[in-house]
C-alpha cells in the first residue's frame, strides 16, 4: 500500500528535510476515491517524488499538476481528478487535497530604529519569523522589542551577520533600513552574495542609488540589482515609522503572494 508505514516515514523525513532546507513542495492526498483513501504522493519543486497512490498513471498526472498548483501560490486547494486528469476515468469521482510545503515565511532586518523596529513588530504579527539586526546593543534590548518572537542579534561585522541570519535565502526576505549610506552598503554587500528570495533597501532614489552604483563597480551583477526593490516599499504615502514598515510589508506580501499591489477597486474606475 502507498500509504503503509514505512511510505509514511519516508515522507514525513523528507518533509522535515525540505523544510530544514528552505525548499518548496506540494503534497497532495486522496481524500476521496475508490480506494486508499489517505494516500500520499509529495513531489518536490526537483521533480522527485516520494510516497503514491498504487496507480501510475494518477501518480504522473498529480506531479504533472503540481507545478501548476505552485505558480498559483495557493496554500491549499482541492480538486476532483476529472479537473486535471480527465482521461482517467476510474479516478473520475475521487477528490485529491493540494498542500504547499514551504518553511514559515523569515524576515531579516538591517537596523533597529524606529521603522525596523516597527517593521519588526508587525512582520511577527503576520507570522514571519524576523530577526531584526544592528550594531547598536542599547537598540536590541527587550524593552525596546518585547516580543519574544523577534530574534534580537548584535551585529559585531554588519556583513558576517547578516550573511550568517540570510543563510541559504530560500523564502527569506531583506529589509535593509539602517541609519546611514556606508551601513546600507556593507548588509546590501552580503545580501548580494546569498539567495535572498525578496530585497529591499529603504531611502530616497538618490540615497538607494548611490548605493547601488558602488555595489555596481565592486562588481555586482546587474541583474540582482535589478531584484532590488530600492526605494523600498508602497506608494501608500506613509509618514511615520509604523506607517512605512506597512508599506514595506505590504510589498513583501505582495511579492510573497504573487500580489500586483494595485487597488482592488480599480475596475470600478474603469467603466
């Protein structure tokens, strides 16, 4: 059976590996059909698959539609199988559950002052697991950050830090919101050599370009500074610190999400 006990181990090591990793899959299970009810198949963003459903043909059809399900972004989603695989005509009534395996959303942030401090608070509100970043310990004391869930580091070299919390930068977003040009360009040095899914560099567009131009002659690539989102954030006016940390996370939601960050009330203005 696909989903006797030792098929279930193999799967369920392997989901925790996927998530130590910082890599995507799906796993999808038969919650309605004719039999095996339960049964597993997870296919990773490789390709490879773990686990089945003791059809081969179901099996190819459910990795086949896998890749569709990421590019959607969805968390969850249930489909009858005449939805994707109609030529299947045994499976026709079964209804199999589409999950997206992906580590818990992490946002690291270069500098504690008053927007990284809010951004920092309202990331953890939206479940990201932040770690907020500076060199100034009186900064990163839990009565200025009370809430246990933002990871608090000080930054003894700007660059060894914010390497070592990016890690391999799979599902991590960088907000880079320091105090000062020569800071911004020593975290944006080390974002650049990692895997940072999302980046973003808070200034005006002479202070953020500024500081491209000097990663540009060190030798940056041109096409990871074109991932930098610099001027951070969205045009939502914002003002105050709390109201340019929503701006900032409102475009790695969006970013997140798939999300255009256009008013949802547009087409009305269009008639």
């Amino acid at each position: 059976m696909p989903n006797d006990l030792p098929a279930a181990k193999t799967i369920t090591q392997r989901l925790q590996e996927i998530l130590d990793e910082g890599s995507v899959a799906v796993l999808a299970t038969l919650v309605r059909g004719p039999e095996n009810i339960g049964a597993k198949l997870l296919v990773e963003q490789s390709g490879d698959i773990h686990g089945g459903f003791d059809d081969k043909e179901l099996d190819k059809a459910i990795k086949e539609y896998s890749s569709q399900f990421l590019q959607s972004r969805d968390g969850t989603r249930t489909h009858s199988v005449r939805d994707f695989a109609p030529a299947l005509e045994r499976w026709q009534d079964a209804s199999v559950m589409f999950e997206r395996i992906e580590p818990e959303p992490r946002l690291v942030i270069c500098g504690a002052g008053h927007v990284g401090a809010s951004l920092a608070r309202l990331a953890s509100m939206l479940g990201y697991r932040s770690i907020l970043i500076d060199d100034r310990a009186e900064f990163l004391t839990r009565s200025a950050v009370p809430d246990e869930k933002i990871e608090l580091l000080v930054a003894q070299s700007w660059y060894e830090s914010v390497r070592d919390a990016i890690g391999n930068g799979h599902g991590v977003a960088v907000a880079v919101v320091t105090r000062g040009h020569s800071e911004d360009e020593e975290c944006m040095r080390a974002v650049m050599a990692t895997d940072a899914s999302y980046v973003g560099l808070i200034g005006s567009k002479r202070r953020t370009n500024i500081v491209l131009d000097r990663l540009r002659q060190s030798g940056v690539k041109e096409e990871r500074l074109l991932r930098v989102h610099a001027p951070v954030g969205l045009d939502i006016g914002a003002v105050t610190p709390e109201e340019v940390a929503l701006a900032i996370m409102a475009e790695i939601v969006a970013h997140r999400r798939g999300g255009t960050g256009a008013s949802l009330s547009a087409w009305r203005k269009q008639k």
